[in-house]
C-alpha cells in the first residue's frame, strides 16, 4: 500500500530526500499559477503519454487540487513496482516556503 502525507510534510521530504520527483498533476495553467517548487508537471488527463516514462529508482510524490487524482495514480502505479507517495487533500491548503507563485 501505498503512503499518504499531509501536504505540510513535503517540506521534510525536498529538505532530507535526495532521490525524489515531485509531480503537479494539476493542468498547465493552475501549475502556472502556483505550484511546489521542483515539481514536474504531468497532468492527470495527459496520464497515458507520460505514464511509462516514469522512473523507477526514486520516490514519486504526487500531488493535484485535491488529493484524488494523485491517489489514484499512485494507486495505478504502486502494484508495478513504483515507488509511490500521494499528498493528502492536495495543495490547496499549502502556503509553505517552497511553494512557488506565478506571475
């Protein structure tokens, strides 16, 4: 199974993880707006085209507007070996110091 986080705890992950990719799910413009710093945007309904170019040797953090498509995913991924974390609730709610503002 795989783990959930609150979107709070993704500060200690970017501070203590090397081996990590960040993923927006969220559509070119709300990535646009705001987003996480670091993180790849891939979103949900693109999944097919970018699904299988996926790594397999580093922790993959989701995250969407509001946690279910980035458990879904997760969901999707975790029996193939993917080593997997959803964010909780999404990143609605973030406001930490590695949240990234658009212009």
């Amino acid at each position: 199974m795989f783990q959930t986080i609150p979107i709070w705890e993704i500060d200690n992950y970017i501070e203590y993880y090397d081996n990590i990719m960040i993923i927006d799910l969220r559509n070119n413009q709300s990535y646009q707006k705001s987003h996480i710093k670091g993180a790849v945007n891939l979103p949900y309904e693109e999944m097919d085209s970018w699904i299988s170019t996926l790594p397999k040797d580093k922790l993959l953090i989701f995250y969407c507007a509001r946690g279910g498509q980035s458990m879904m995913v997760c969901r999707k991924l975790e029996p193939y070996g993917y080593k997997v974390v959803s964010i909780a609730n999404g990143i609605a709610y973030y406001r930490g110091k590695y949240m990234a503002w658009g212009r």
